[in-house]
C-alpha cells in the first residue's frame, strides 16, 4: 500500500506575511532581515555574513571614536561622517544594484484627455505611511468623482481621481492628514516642479 504523502509545512515571515523564501521578492526586505536571521537563518546564509561584517565595521567605528576623542585623527570624523550618512540613504535592491532613499513628497499632476477631461493624478502618499486605497475613497467621497488606485508608468502606484480638484486638493491633504506638511506637496506645471506652499 502506497504511502500517504505528508503535508509540507511552511514558514511563513511576520513582518510581510509572505512565505520565508520568498521575502526577497516582497516590499520591505530590509525590515524582513533580522527576522529572517533569527528564524530562518538557513535561508539566507548572506545575511548572517552581513549581520557579522556589520558588528565588525561597528567595532572599528567605537574605536576610531575613541581615537578622535584622546585627539589623533581629527581629520577621519567628518569622512567617517558622511560615509554612515550616505550609508542611510542608500538601499541595496536584488542583484547589487543601488537604490537612492525616495524623498517624501506628494506629487500632484493633471492630465487633460481628449481635449476637455481632466484627471489628476496623486503620487507619493505611501511613503507618508498612508494606504492609497483609503485615501482614493477619501478624495472620491470629498470631490463627488470617480478616484482609483492604478499603477503608474514607473509601476509604483499613485491615485487617479476624475476631474480637475488640483485648486482645492492641498488644503483637503493637509486636513485629512497631518503627516503631510505643505511644503512636501508639489505640483507638476509645464514639466516643472512647483512648490505647494
């Protein structure tokens, strides 16, 4: 008699929900490392080889901070300095590739379609930690139209909301949302960049 086969358990991570294996691929793998490094660790045998050359290159920072403080090497600190501050900003991405930090700004653009429909488009109020699918519906309900999550041309994805709500749409932003201070808001004139404040 053939054997029944057994279930195949699954490891599934607690910061992105996805299975271990898989956090790589998901959307905030640099918060998923040091779960992974302490459950899965068998997973991801470079990000032990990091964690370690990390506390390494912690160590020789406390000691040229204590060589500074007694007095030699002054001329160190301010190179050491921007190194970890350029460190922060950058991100590695799958493959080596570099990834600078995105600024935290919402972009605001209207398109005209056909000659006479407006939509205008909402981009960047994710990285304020707001969920889009909400806010779609905020602004849908507030301007009586037509608003919905797409993806844009960049695969990130922004908020398309039907008609031109560009003259009363910063004040409704920074009354729903206080995060989002009005110097961060933006809008996209002839292909320029124009400050909201």
């Amino acid at each position: 008699m053939a054997e029944k086969p057994q279930p195949v358990r699954v490891l599934y991570c607690s910061v992105c929900s996805l299975p271990a294996e898989y956090c790589e691929f998901g959307p905030d793998f640099e918060k998923c490392k040091p779960w992974l490094i302490k459950n899965a660790p068998e997973l991801y045998p470079d990000l032990l080889k990091e964690a370690s050359e990390k506390e390494a290159d912690k160590v020789s920072e406390q000691l040229q901070s204590v060589g500074i403080s007694s007095g030699a090497g002054n001329e160190t600190a301010p190179s050491g300095q921007t190194s970890t501050s350029k460190q922060e900003e950058v991100k590695r991405l799958p493959g080596g590739k570099i990834k600078k930090k995105e600024k935290q700004e919402v972009i605001i653009e209207k398109v005209v379609r056909n000659k006479r429909k407006c939509i205008t488009i909402v981009k960047g109020l994710e990285l304020f930690g707001i969920k889009l699918g909400d806010a779609s519906k905020k602004l849908g309900k507030k301007f009586a139209t037509g608003a919905s999550v797409v993806k844009g041309p960049t695969d990130k994805e922004q908020i398309d909301v039907q008609g031109d709500i560009s003259y009363d749409i910063v004040e409704f932003v920074t009354d729903t949302w206080p995060d989002v201070p009005e110097t961060a808001i933006y809008f996209i004139e002839d292909g320029r960049k124009v400050s909201a404040a």
